[in-house]
C-alpha cells in the first residue's frame, strides 16, 4: 500500500486488512480513511460509491466504515513538482 500523503510504502497484514487506528510510520497521517478508500467518490451521495454509507465529515481522517478497501495508487506522487508546476503557470 502507498500513503496517500507522503507516498511512502507501507506493508500491509497477511489479512490485507487495514486498523481502523493504521498510520503511516513515516508522516503518520491516518491510512483508514476516505481519501484512500478505492470506494471514495467526490461528488457522489457521502462522497463515496457504497450506498447508504454513513456520512464522514474530515474525509482525511480515520473514521470507522467496515465497507473500506484501501485503493492501490498507481505512480507516485511528486509534491514538490506539482507545486513548481503550478507556479510556473503564473510566469
């Protein structure tokens, strides 16, 4: 599993479950929460593609949903280019 924070590798239990307290050992941001759910959805009901799941205001925050399943990131993400990207459409 990649953070979906700091992009660093996290290895994940035989059981391929995640604790609902998981953090990251590196940024130690919570990992069992919406933004890494393969289920998040911005814009559908509850942000989310599971119906009638309860609703989670800090979608950035560990919350206590059964339906979650932790969603592969494909790549890495660069911050730092992201940000240089983003300057230098303002030159």
């Amino acid at each position: 599993m990649t953070c979906w924070n700091c992009g660093s590798k996290i290895e994940i239990p035989m059981s391929n479950k995640i604790s609902f307290r998981a953090e990251c050992d590196h940024c130690h941001q919570d990992l069992h929460c919406c933004i890494s759910c393969k289920y998040y959805k911005p814009g559908m009901k509850n942000d989310c593609m599971v119906p009638d799941v309860e609703f989670v205001a800090d979608k950035m925050k560990r919350n206590l949903c059964e339906d979650y399943c932790y969603m592969e990131k494909k790549g890495t993400f660069d911050k730092k280019a992201a940000i240089k990207k983003f300057d230098d459409l303002f030159k």
